[in-house]
C-alpha cells in the first residue's frame, strides 16, 4: 500500500511539474483571456484513479455539454455525464447522469440511474470509537494468533439506485425548493472467500449479525423507496468552485410504509451549510461544509445509515462519514450512527492559469483542508446481550470489540492539488492523515471534482 501511495505521489509530482513548465511557454505566447464556450463541448477520458479505501480505478467517463449561444458561460444549458469503472478492490461504478435547467421550464432537473457494486465494503461497525477498530487482525504480516483476515473488516455489497430530483425558485432565485424520488436496492452478505481467495473466517459483519446487533431479516439487504422535500438558499457566484456567497440546504427524506418500505418506514433530516469566502479576488478563498444528519422517526435498516441525504448528488456516492467524500484520511464507513454531524475546512489556492490541449484554459489550484466528524446518536446495542452472547464464543472478549460511551470528534487534515479545465472539469487530489490510529493512519484520493 505504502508502495502505491508514493507511485500516485511520483506520478503526480511529474504530471505537476510538466504543467507548469507549459504555463511559462503558454504565458509568453498569448494573454490569459477566457473565451466564451458555445454549443457542444465533449470531453472523454481513461479513467485512471486512485483511493486508499478502494485501490486504483480503471475505466472510461465522457462528459456532454451543451452550452448554447454561450450567454450563460461557464453555465451549461444540458449536461450528460457517464461512468464505466472497476477499483482494483472489487468495487465498481456504472452510472449515468443528467443535468439540466432547460428540460422544463424555470426547473432544473437532475436524473440518476447507477449500479455499484462492491466486493469488500467496508464495515468498521458502529457509533464511532464505541466500536474498537484492531488493525492487526487484517494485516497478513502480523502472527498467526493475531491475524484473522484480511477481510476482517469488509462485508459484500450491491447498490443499484435511480433517483429523479427536480428544484426551483421558490422566493426569488436565491431560495430554491427541492423535491425527488429514489429507489435504493442493497443486496448485502459476507465475502465471497473463493472469489478473493481469502481464509474462510468469521467477520465483524459476520459477528453482528450473530449477537444480534444487525437483525437476521436485514443481513441480506432490502429495497427502499424515498420521497425527499427541501429547501435551498444558493448564492454562490460559481458552482464548481464558488469564490463567494452560501449554499445552506435543508432536506427531509422520507421512506413511508406504503411505498413498499414495509416495516421500516422512518424518516431523515439533514441540514448541510457551505460558505466561501475570497481572501484575494480570483485566486484564493477559503470554503467550509457543515452538515448533520438525524432520524426524525421510524426504524432505519442499517445499510441506510451510511447513506447522506443532500439535496444534489454531485459524485457517484454520498456516504459516511469517512473517505474521499467526507473525512479524507480517516477509514471509508468508520463513523456511522444514527444521528451524526461534520466539518470540512478548506483554504483554495488558484496558483496558475494557463492555455492547454487547445482548450478555454486551465488553472492548477492547491489546498489545505481539516476534516471533522462525530456521531451524536448511537444506533441503539443491547450491550449486556451482546456480552452474554460473546461469552458462548471462544477467543472473543467483549473489550477488543466495545467501548461503550467513547465516542468522541474524530478529526483529520491534509492538503491537495487541483487540476482545472473550462472551470467544470476537475480532477483533485488530495491527501489526509487521521489524527487518531483508531481512525486509520493516511488516505490519498485521486478523484473529481472539489469536494464541496
């Protein structure tokens, strides 16, 4: 792993240092104007990524655009995006997405239709540090009596989701109202250890669902159907990468009985609230994301609390807290609980602008970023029948498991590069190391997009 992290580092100081040679070159030869992009703008690409939780990424993506008479830009009237892609972990992405504010009148409208699956997710359990994270059971190198296996700490998963989200104005056109429907369909059950060739071996997902802390009925999944309404005030002055302004939203997400959602009917509230501040006009700004989640009522099946409700869904997934998305250099799913709240903290350096590969031009950013979170609420465990039920069991003490009542914040920082093209297309990479080893150690994360 510590081979591969300093590779992408390699790879990507390279890549670095030949940009911005051409920026000088560049630079010399012509002014740094922007032109206006009108019509159609395609872009696709090999997808050749990296995630510490996941492995490295393969595949291709293509991106339409469909600016018009380019009054808008760097607004596009239609946006189609699609995926095809595998992680070297077992996990994939196929997904299909639209984007547009021209479909129907005065309503942007977005559609999701994505397959995702995964053959090692990851499952540190629940309530934070209330659950014990041991390293040394999924590490191959430690002894025969500590090692258990390496997929100690994974479970198998399938995701196919389709959702349909529309908004608009609802005072002015700063508060916007948003409304959507989604269909969630989670297949879930242990590794499959001939695929992976992995010692067949009870895991913490295994384990669970013996003492009862995941009920037998959910261990293999289920379908939930949403209905999501929210409100949201928008004043950012660009969406990719806003200079200024607040993107606060408010969203509840329902998933009613009589939609098929049988006896776990419940609902969810989430608040989430970014504001960007300029510190130098057009170069640097400094952004932060709050953001909580709770459940209002009803019962949540587990494999939906990781889920994050927002009222857009930028990326292919939207889950945590932890990884890529949420708290980078802290374990993918390691802060999960029933009601949670988080904290992103980022400074944005545009340290360069330039003409390249015969495009509008591009810019090379950097940041610096502190990531936060915590559970507020923990997903109710009968401690007391967990320990009896662990007292049958040999080589299982309920102290390497449990801690009850440990939770606390759990934090994390680092920095990142930013590759720009037409101020939509952006590759980022960013590095982060957890504060406490019971989180992980670093993540490194070669991704699209900022992360808010």
């Amino acid at each position: 792993m510590k081979i591969r992290i300093l590779l992408s580092i390699v790879i990507i100081s390279i890549l670095s240092q030949n940009l911005v040679a051409q920026v000088v070159e560049e630079e010399k030869k012509q002014e740094n104007t922007e032109k206006i992009k009108t019509g159609f703008n395609f872009g696709a690409l090999p997808v050749v990524a990296y995630d510490s939780d996941l492995g490295f990424e393969y595949g291709a993506l293509a991106n339409l655009y469909f600016y018009g008479d380019g009054s808008r830009y760097p607004m596009y009237n239609h946006s189609l995006y699609l995926e095809a892609s595998r992680y070297t972990r077992g996990s994939g992405i196929y997904r299909l997405y639209y984007d547009t504010d021209r479909l129907l009148k005065n309503i942007r409208t977005k559609f999701d239709i994505a397959y995702l699956p995964d053959e090692k997710m990851d499952f540190f359990g629940f309530n934070g540090y209330e659950t014990v994270y041991n390293p040394e059971w999924a590490d191959p190198d430690e002894s025969e009596d500590v090692y258990r296996t390496s997929a100690f700490y994974n479970y198998r998963r399938q995701l196919f989701r389709m959702s349909l989200n529309l908004q608009g104005n609802l005072v002015g056109e700063k508060i916007k109202w948003t409304a959507g429907i989604a269909h969630y369909n989670f297949t879930t059950g242990s590794i499959r250890t001939g695929k992976l060739d992995l010692p067949d071996t009870a895991s913490l997902y295994n384990h669970y669902i013996d003492w009862g802390i995941i009920p037998e009925k959910e261990a293999k999944g289920g379908n939930v159907q949403y209905v999501k309404l929210g409100t949201v005030y928008d004043t950012r002055d660009n969406e990719p990468n806003p200079m200024r302004g607040v993107w606060t939203e408010l969203v509840i997400r329902f998933a009613p009985s009589f939609l098929g959602n049988e006896d776990h009917g419940h609902a969810k509230l989430a608040i989430t609230h970014r504001q960007y501040f300029t510190l130098i006009e057009n170069d640097l700004s400094f952004a932060y994301r709050l953001g909580y989640q709770g459940t209002l009522w009803g019962e949540v099946p587990w494999y939906v609390q990781p889920v994050l409700a927002t009222s857009v869904l930028t990326g292919a997934t939207n889950q945590g807290l932890g990884g890529s998305k949420t708290l980078r250099g802290i374990l993918r799913h390691r802060v999960v609980g029933d009601h949670v709240a988080y904290g992103n903290f980022e400074v944005r350096w545009k340290v360069v602008r330039f003409r390249f590969l015969k495009e509008n031009y591009w810019y090379i950013g950097l940041n610096g970023f502190l990531d936060a979170g915590m559970v507020l609420k923990g997903i109710d465990i009968d401690y007391d029948l967990v320990e009896s039920r662990m007292a049958l069991e040999p080589n299982n003490d309920f102290d390497d498991y449990f801690k009850p009542d440990e939770e606390s914040v759990h934090l994390s920082a680092g920095a990142g590069i930013r590759f720009v093209m037409n101020q939509n297309f952006i590759i980022a990479v960013d590095f982060g190391k957890a504060f406490n080893k019971q989180d992980g150690n670093t993540g490194l994360y070669i991704v699209l997009n900022y992360l808010f």
